[in-house]
C-alpha cells in the first residue's frame, strides 16, 4: 500500500508511555528490545520540534492501583506487574521529554490511549485530524492506539526510528502492518516545520 501525507489537517502529538523508568535502573515489568533506551531518547526531538510548530502534545501514562483491581486479563506471559502507583518508574518522564506547561496528561488503565479516557474529547477540543504516535511500546500501546484512533476516524501516524518495543521481531512486525502511516523522525520534523509555515 503506497504511503500517504503524514499530515493532514491539524496535529497533535501522543506521547505515549514513556515513563521515568526508561531512564531509570528499575525493573520495568514489561521485557524490551535492545537499544530500547536510546530509541525512546530519540522521542524528545519530535516533542521539541512539535512544540516550536505549536502542535500541542498530550502525554498518556499507564498506571495502575496497587491492589492491582483495575488490571486488564492481558497481564501475563512476557509481562508482570508494571505502572503502579508510588513507583518510582511509573511518572511521565515530563523532564525527559521536555513536556511543556500547556500539554496535557491523561492517565489510562489500559494499552489503549482511547479506552476509558478523556482523549476522544480532547482530541475534538483542539480539532485534531492527525495524532502523531510518539511512544513506547510499538506492539503494544502504540498497536492499540492506532488501532482504535481508526475506529475513531483519527489518522495516526507513527515515528518508526522513535518507538520501541518488547523485541525486534515484535516491534518489525507491528512497523509492517502500519506501513501506509509512518515516517523518521527527520521526515515528519520537516513535514511539522512545513505546516506551521504554510499556516502563518
């Protein structure tokens, strides 16, 4: 399927579990693939650069109560326990990622950046057409997001060299399946700094 306009219509970044413990030596609870950190570091360049186009981000973290009640069946296999509340991984690594005073943080109980959160509201809010995935997991959060974000008539469009996943065949596998709606980093920084000029 040939590739479409990464853009259309105003943005809005997702910035999607991409917490302190990626920068942190604690156990995560979810296994990752090598080179995982470096990749999400990457991440901050497209926060930065949608920052500088006025495209507001919305920061979503995966958190969990400590009697573990609102966990969903998918816990197990690969994962443990992971994103609960008090730990010290479990925060949106706002520093890290340079979240600015007017993003938004929304907090959500599944994979899922649509279910059981306030996002398709935000998202109408600030009229967004295109939601740029920016995020974690690419067969996971990122996979549910896209996929979900579709049903909503969201075009997502996902930075292949700024998401990572649980293992390279995972993460390749999910990358194939999106294939249409993706770009590098440095294609969508370009295609974010032409639409601010085009809007001015």
């Amino acid at each position: 399927m040939p590739r479409q306009t990464q853009i259309v219509g105003r943005a809005a970044l997702m910035v999607t579990d991409i917490r302190k413990r990626v920068f942190m030596d604690v156990t995560a609870g979810i296994p990752v693939m090598p080179g995982y950190r470096d990749t999400i570091e990457l991440a901050r360049g497209i926060a930065d650069t949608a920052h500088a186009c006025d495209i507001p981000g919305i920061f979503f973290q995966e958190i969990h109560r400590r009697t573990l009640i609102d966990y969903g069946p998918g816990l197990g296999g690969s994962e443990d326990i992971h994103c609960l509340e008090g730990g010290p991984g479990t925060p949106v690594a706002s520093e890290e990622m340079g979240r600015a005073p007017g993003d938004y943080v929304v907090h959500k109980r599944r994979y899922s950046c649509f279910f059981g959160t306030e996002t398709e509201i935000l998202r109408k809010g600030l009229k967004a057409e295109t939601m740029i995935l920016d995020a974690g997991m690419t067969d996971v959060c990122v996979h549910s997001a896209f996929v979900e974000g579709d049903q909503h008539d969201c075009r997502c469009c996902v930075v292949i060299d700024c998401v990572g996943s649980t293992s390279p065949e995972a993460h390749q596998a999910e990358l194939t399946a999106r294939e249409c709606l993706q770009a590098g980093a440095e294609t969508l920084i370009a295609a974010m700094s032409a639409e601010k000029i085009a809007a001015e």
